[in-house]
C-alpha cells in the first residue's frame, strides 16, 4: 500500500497568508514561521495559492514562495494566477516540486501539454471543482498530469470513473471515520483542508490514529526498538541533541522507555526529567520546542543522537546551547569548508560595515558594483587560463580569488551562503 500524504495550503495575497481562495482576510500568521511549522510538526506537502491580480503582486507572491522554499525542507506545490509557459518556469525556479494548473481556465490543457513536454508531466498538477475538465480532456489526462488536487470532494465517484489519475481531496471539515474510508480508497494520495491548516493541529497524532486505522503514513517507525538499546544503571538512555542543519550540539538529556516512545508517536523531544521524576516534552511550557528530524543509537546501542529542529533556545538559561561555559581551547586552523567561507564573509561584511584604511576590500566596495563586477569577470578568466596550465596549484590560488571577489559581490547584494547552500540543495 503506498503512504498517503496530509497536506497543508496556503493562500497568498500581496505576499501575506489569507484565510480561502475566496476570503482575503489575513489570517495574522507569518507566513515564512508558518511554513515552518508545517516542515516540522509532519506536514508531508504543502500547496501555495497565488491569489495575485497584477504582475507586480505576482512577482511579489513568487519571491515570499521562493524564500519559503530556501527555508523549508518538506515538498511544495504552487498555482495561480499561471497565464503562460513562463509563469510555471518562475515557479519551479523558485524551488516548487510541481506548479497546480486551474481547471477552470481554458488555457489550461494547452499550457499543460507544454509544460509537460517541456518539464515533465511529474511537475504538473491540476485543481478541480467538478469533472467537466477531465471529462473533455480524458484521453490525455493521464499523460499531461501527475496529479489532481480535488477542491470538491463530491465527485470523486464521477472523478474515479473517468480517470485513474491518483488525487488529493481536500475536505471542508473534520471528521475521522469519513478521512479513514476516504485514505482507503486506491487512487488517493492524501487530503488536505482547513483543519489541516490550523496550527493546532496535532499532525502527528493524526498520523499515528490513521496509522492503526491500517492507513500507511509517513510518520516515525523505528528499525530499533527500546528492548535493543542498553540502558545506564537507571535505566535509561543519554540523548546528544544536535541541530539537524548545523550540526550544532545544543543539550544532553535521558530517556525512559516511556520518552523515548513517546517521542516516536508525536514527533517531538520527550524526555524523562530526573530532577522532577516525570515525562518531560521540550518546550511545552517554554514554546521551545524540538521537531525529531532523526534518531541514532551509537555503535553500543546505549547512547542516542538527536537531530532537531530547534524553536527558540535548547538551554533553560536562554542559550541557544546548553555548551557555553569554556574549560580549554586550543587554536587550530579551521577545514570545515562551509565554516571557512562563512568566516571569509564575516570579514568581508564587516569590512564593509567598519571600514580600514588601507583595505582591498574597502577599496572594492568604494568604487561599487561595475567595478565589483569586473573583478569578477576578470578573475573567472584567470581560472579559465589556469585550467590549462598541469600543474593544479595556480588554478587552487584562481578558485580562491575568484571565490573572494564573488563574496565581496554576494555582501554587496545581501545574499548569504546559507541562501545559496539551500538554493543548490534544491537542485
């Protein structure tokens, strides 16, 4: 049986989350924090509406879901306001897995079979509120479209009598028994609607309660289980906790087995405090809490390393880390890459924000982006020159000139690495 997916939706005005396609009101959520808690509370897909009316809205809604995706890890689906070939090309540029098609528009089917052509009909959805779409169109659908996001959930007999195209409903309200018969069926992938999209929703245990339903989820289950790990003289086990993006270690905590299965079933930290002698979820009080991204047993099987997602601080002194106090440090030359070209760019930006005299870089800002740029052009054609030099060493020194003069530009511009790590992630 394949997993089926609970998928949240965002509808986007003037760059801010609005409550329907039909109701502008902003809802008051942030849509970047929002987005983020959607990727860490077991979201597997998250669907953008674009419900833009001018170019310049367009543009703006386009750069809020690009900013999105650079920030979030789960897959995300966009549509609206998609009138040519190019309106679906800026999507998946802006990191979106796939772009949604309107039914309701007779351009549709002819975009459709371009963009399909052109990108693939993986990356080509549709949205529907009836089966007049699809009745005309049946011959074809099933090679221009990956997939179906049904608006109305009315007709999906009519819908599974005319195509085998799998789909997403999205449903107008709660009720368990109705989404158990509906994730039953063969040809649906998952559901979505408004309670899906209410923050407090417990994603996770709705995974877990259609889990013993027999519906196939993507949620935690374990290739160990508590009985595996050995366990210290009180019978629990230490947990390391890192940051799952940096790799940061930010506490160590213990489990019990009643923790450590309860971390499993809700997706967050659970801990056993000793010092209360109780359960303990992260951040229930505090907000600051840790979405599982993986679980570890080390090479003994009794010690556990926890990378999170981290809201806020993991020390109860306010701390983004528990590590602060220094006992000893030795200098040493840091190899980490990511971490060299991050120091490289502080000195630069702070070149830039506290000039010295003197300062290559200073001068390089001085003149401005032309000469920024020319730099850069000439530096590129040093490495061109040295590649066809066999010895590897002067092309080592032309990378690392080049390199410089493209953070010098990156600071200019107010771009990141992190941007542009997460940008070729995406790729």
């Amino acid at each position: 049986m394949k997993q089926k997916n609970i998928v949240a939706t965002l509808y986007l005005k003037d760059g801010q989350a609005v409550r329907s396609l039909k109701d502008f009101t902003p809802t008051g959520d942030d849509v970047y924090e929002i987005c983020q808690l959607y990727n860490d509370s077991g979201i597997d897909k998250i669907v953008i509406f674009d419900l833009s009316t001018s170019d310049e809205e367009h543009e703006n809604n386009i750069n809020t879901i690009r900013n999105i995706n650079r920030n979030i890890d789960i897959k995300v689906c966009a549509g609206g306001n998609i009138n040519r070939l190019e309106d679906i090309k800026k999507l998946l540029y802006a990191g979106c897995l796939q772009v949604i098609l309107n039914a309701s528009k007779p351009s549709s089917i002819g975009l459709a079979k371009e963009a399909s052509t052109r990108f693939g009909k993986d990356r080509i959805l549709l949205s529907i509120s009836n089966v007049d779409f699809i009745f005309k169109n049946r011959k074809i659908i099933g090679n221009t479209f990956h997939e179906v996001l049904v608006l109305n959930p009315d007709i999906l007999d009519a819908l599974e009598n005319l195509t085998n195209i799998p789909y997403v409903v999205e449903l107008p309200e709660y009720h368990f028994e109705k989404i158990v018969s509906l994730l039953k069926r063969e040809k649906i992938r998952g559901i979505a609607g408004p309670f899906i999209n209410d923050k407090s929703t417990d994603i996770m245990k709705l995974k877990s309660s259609l889990s013993r339903e027999g519906i196939h989820m993507f949620n935690f289950a374990p290739d160990l289980q508590w009985s595996d790990l050995k366990l210290n003289s009180d019978g629990m086990v230490p947990v390391i906790v890192q940051d799952y993006r940096t790799d940061e270690v930010l506490m160590l905590a213990y489990m019990n087995e009643e923790a450590f299965n309860t971390t499993i079933n809700i997706g967050k930290m659970t801990y056993w405090s000793r010092s209360r002698q109780e359960l303990w979820t992260k951040g229930l009080t505090s907000g600051h809490i840790q979405y599982v991204k993986s679980l570890t047993a080390d090479c003994d099987f009794d010690t556990i390393l926890a990378k999170v997602s981290q809201v806020g601080a993991a020390c109860h002194t306010g701390n983004r880390t528990c590590f602060f106090n220094n006992i000893v440090q030795k200098e040493y030359v840091e190899k980490n890459p990511l971490k060299v070209l991050e120091h490289v760019y502080d000195i630069i930006k702070d070149r830039r924000d506290n000039p010295k005299d003197g300062s290559y870089t200073n001068y390089l800002f001085d003149k401005g982006l032309d000469r920024i740029l020319q730099k850069l052009g000439e530096e590129c054609t040093e490495i061109v020159i040295a590649s066809k030099n066999p010895e590897p060493a002067s092309i080592k020194g032309e990378i690392s000139d080049f390199l410089y003069h493209c953070m010098v530009l990156m600071v200019e511009k107010g771009v990141t690495w992190e941007e542009i790590a997460n940008e070729l992630a995406q790729r």
